[in-house]
C-alpha cells in the first residue's frame, strides 16, 4: 500500500518515437514467446514430477 503512494508518472523524454516503437513491434515474436511461457509454467516433469 504505501508503494503506491511513491508511484510517480513516467517523464515524457523517457517516451519510445513511433519509429522505435514500430521497430519493437516488428522484433516481437509472439508465437514463440507464449509457447515458452506455457512450458515454463507447465514444466517437462509433468506426473514425474508429483
């Protein structure tokens, strides 16, 4: 709770351009990173691992 209270806005010369912003986007790969996500959560043990 008192976290929040020393949450502040994020100064606008820290913004990303619409040209970086576009580059990310273009970088992103989605598919990959959720498929990881799942595995990580899931893990490879699966019954073993109960």
């Amino acid at each position: 709770m008192f976290c929040n209270l020393f949450v502040r806005p994020v100064n606008e010369k820290h913004y990303m351009t619409d040209q970086q912003l576009a580059r990310e986007r273009l970088l992103q790969h989605e598919d990959r990173v959720t498929a990881d996500a799942v595995t990580a959560a899931r893990g490879r043990f699966r019954v073993v691992a109960l």
